[in-house]
C-alpha cells in the first residue's frame, strides 16, 4: 500500500494500526476467556447430573447396581446412561453416534469426551464403586449447541464492535490531527505571505505552544535570512551601478565627443580604443559577476595561480596610469581555487586604492598557508584613519571624503563580497605606514 500523501493521513493510519492491534489482541483474549468459561459451565452441569444420578444408584456386593427410584426422575433421565460393566442398564433416546461415544466410555474411569459437530455434546463418565472396584458407570451428556451459539454470538459482537470502534478512532483521530496541525498550516501561510512582501513581521518566541515554539523560530531565522539575502542583492545593485558606471560614462562621452563634430583619423581610432577599453571592461565586470554568482550557486571553481594575475593587474595599471608608483608582485606561484577573473575583480579596487594613495610604491605579496593563500596589497601612502578602521569595508564609507575622487565607496565592498563568496574573506591589517590588505582565499 503507498503511504498516505498527508501528515494528517500518516498519523491518523498510524493510530488506527495501533489501536488494531490491541483491539485484537483484547478480542481474542475475551473471546478465549469467554469460551473457557462456557466450557466449564458446561462441565460442571454434567458433572453435577452425573453425581447426582450416581446418588441414586446402590452397588452391590455381588456386582449388581440397584437404583433407587425418586418420586419424578424425568429430569435426571434425559442424557443419562447407566451401565452395569459394559452392558446399558438404562440408555436414552439418542442418535446412533452419540449412543456409541457413551458406550466406549462403560466401564472406563472419570473421564470427559465431545461428539463431533453438526451437533456437539460434552460427555461426563463417572464410575460407580463397589468398595475399591468399579461394578459400574454413569454416564451424562449435555448439547453444547446452546454454548457454542453464545460463544460465537460474542465473537461476532465483539467483532463489529471492533470495527465500529476503529472507524470511530480513525474519524476521532484525523479530526483532531487536522485541528491540531491547523496553526501549523497558518504559521507556513504567513510566512510565505511575509516573505513575498518583504515584511519585517514575524512570529515570536512568546504565544505558542511548546510544539510550535521551534517552529516559529526556525521560521522567524528563515525570513531572517531572506531578508538579509534582499538586501544584499540591493547593496550588490547598486555596487553593479557603480562598477558599470565609470566604463559606461566614458562610452557615451566618447561616442558624444566623436558625433559633436567630424574628426581625424587619429582622434577616432584614439575615441575608439577607448570606447573598445571602456567595452572590455564592462565586459570582465559581467563575467565576474557570473563568476560570483556559480560560486554562490555551488559549482565547481576555477582556479589561477594569484601571482599571474597580480602582474598582468600591474602591467595594466603601468598602461593605463603611467604617472602612479609601479607594482610590485612578490610570490611564490601559489594556486587559489578561484576563477582569474573573480580573484581580478577581488584585487582590482584593492590596487586602484593603492595607486591612488601610494607615494612611492605598491606591493603584491602572496603566501601559501594550511588550506589556502594570503595575498596582501600594500601602499605607503596616507593609510586608512583609526577613525574608520574596519568601516571603509561598509557601502558608501570612504576613508578621506575630501580627497577629490568621485567614486562611491563601493570598491572595497563588493571585493569583500566577492572573496566571500569564493570561501575567502579580506581584511584590513595594521601596519607603522600606510594600508595592507589581506586577502585569504581558498587553496586550489
């Protein structure tokens, strides 16, 4: 049989199999007592006929049984045999087979026999002593029809009580299932109504039954989650806005400068490597986002050795802004279980900070460590104020407002999200001059 699809179901049928059980089991034990009990009734009404019966009877010394006649015997007459050894000194009117059960049963000592069905008697035997010799025995029977018809009359009762009782227990049982699972049904309705909307309602330790207080709990963390989820997804919008903001910005104003009048062959082929660059660079931001976004999802990453990918950053930083301090990339080869192009968007607003604060220098330094890799980015320049600390990590803090670059403070947050994302984390490590980043990343 398939389980029912319910909980409801589930726990009603297994109820209603418990109950069964025992149902059963206390039927049959009443059903067996119950016929023990008529079989004994039984055998004491023959009994009590055949010494009664026996009462009457004298046994003689030579062997000759002499019965005293009471003023009415019908009573006693009706089933009863009395033989002188084995010959029938008074038999009644009976059917041939039960006429034969009661003459092997002549001369034998106490003992008690049935006749089969379609109708069954219980014979009693008992004998009848001339000193220490039996000359004789009285043999007395009784229909059982009547017993068996009351035994079977209550197993059939007991049976469709049985099965009224069950019926009861499994209708009682689904109902009060149902009813009790009923705040569990409108615990999962709120919660997938408050999810949907984005509410900040929620459920409470306080006003639920023992049962459901974990429930409302776990439910509670649930939309927690969601809702820190919904906002992460706004900060990484407007992160996204940012980042594609700057390449976007320069597309339209080449695209302007070329169409506000016409140029010469070097003025465009200058307009369009750059819009070609501001292209590229949108184009790696996507591919870092889906980048992040398998890495979130689970799938397999990539993997790139860090120091690769440092040196081509700083031979771009060297193309693109001449004028800054060099980079300096130092170690050992390690490998990052992280697609290159996410551990370029980790390290890409970690090195645009260094080249916009640096003095004299930039360094890349990575070190292997037990289950990863260490990538710290270095500056000597102003550094980051006691002031700000850890917060020029949160979206929109800058370390010196008043330093005259338009960005948005997003940078360093979405290079954190990222490395989260990947298993890795960055940090803002202390150091005499200027600021150190230091990036951990997974092993590959």
């Amino acid at each position: 049989m398939r389980a029912p699809a319910t909980l409801r179901g589930r726990l009603s049928l297994v109820a209603l199999a418990t109950t069964a059980i025992w149902v059963a089991v206390l039927t049959a034990v009443f059903n067996a007592e119950l016929g023990a009990h008529l079989r004994g009734q039984a055998d004491d009404l023959v009994r009590t006929r055949a010494v009664a019966v026996a009462a009457t009877m004298e046994a003689r010394p030579d062997g000759r049984i002499v019965e005293r006649e009471p003023a009415d015997d019908r009573a006693l007459d009706v089933g009863i045999w009395i033989y002188q050894g084995a010959r029938a000194i008074q038999r009644p009117s009976a059917s041939s087979a039960l006429q034969g059960r009661a003459d092997r049963l002549a001369g034998s000592g106490t003992a008690f026999t049935d006749t089969p069905e379609p109708h069954a008697f219980r014979l009693y035997a008992l004998p009848v002593m001339a000193g220490d010799r039996q000359v004789g025995t009285v043999v007395a029977s009784v229909g059982l029809d009547a017993y068996r018809f009351t035994a079977r009359s209550a197993l059939a009762g007991s049976i469709g009580l049985c099965v009224l009782l069950l019926a009861g227990i499994y209708l009682v049982t689904r109902t009060v299932v149902g009813r009790a699972l009923r705040p569990v049904g409108r615990m999962s309705a709120q919660a997938a109504e408050w999810s949907e909307h984005g509410t900040a309602r929620r459920f409470g330790a306080g006003g639920h039954l023992a049962e459901l207080a974990g429930l409302a709990g776990n439910l509670d963390q649930l939309l927690d989650r969601q809702a820190a989820m919904l906002r992460h997804e706004r900060q990484l919008t407007a992160e996204l806005s940012h980042e594609l903001r700057t390449p976007l910005a320069r597309i339209t104003a080449e695209t302007d400068w070329l169409t506000a009048r016409p140029r010469d062959a070097d003025d465009r082929r200058t307009s369009h490597e750059a819009i070609a660059d501001a292209a590229a660079q949108m184009q790696r931001i996507c591919e870092t986002l889906l980048s992040e976004a398998r890495t979130r999802a689970g799938q397999v990453p990539g993997r790139c050795v860090v120091d690769d990918v440092a040196r081509a950053l700083a031979e771009r930083s060297r193309e693109e802004h001449p004028e800054a301090p060099p980079v300096t990339v130092v170690g050992d080869g390690a490998t990052v279980g992280v697609p290159a192009a996410l551990v370029e968007r980790i390290l890409t607003p970690l090195l645009d900070n260094a080249r916009r604060y640096a003095v004299h220098r930039i360094t890349v330094e990575s070190a292997r460590r037990p289950g990863g890799v260490l990538v710290a980015v270095a500056d000597d320049g102003r550094g980051v104020p006691g002031t700000v600390g850890a917060a020029v990590f949160e979206a929109g803090r800058r370390a010196h407002p008043d330093d005259g670059h338009d960005g948005a403070g997003l940078g360093l947050p979405l290079a954190r999200r990222l490395a989260r994302s990947a298993g890795g984390d960055i940090t803002l490590a202390p150091t005499p001059g200027g600021a150190r980043f230091v990036v951990a990343l997974p092993a590959g």
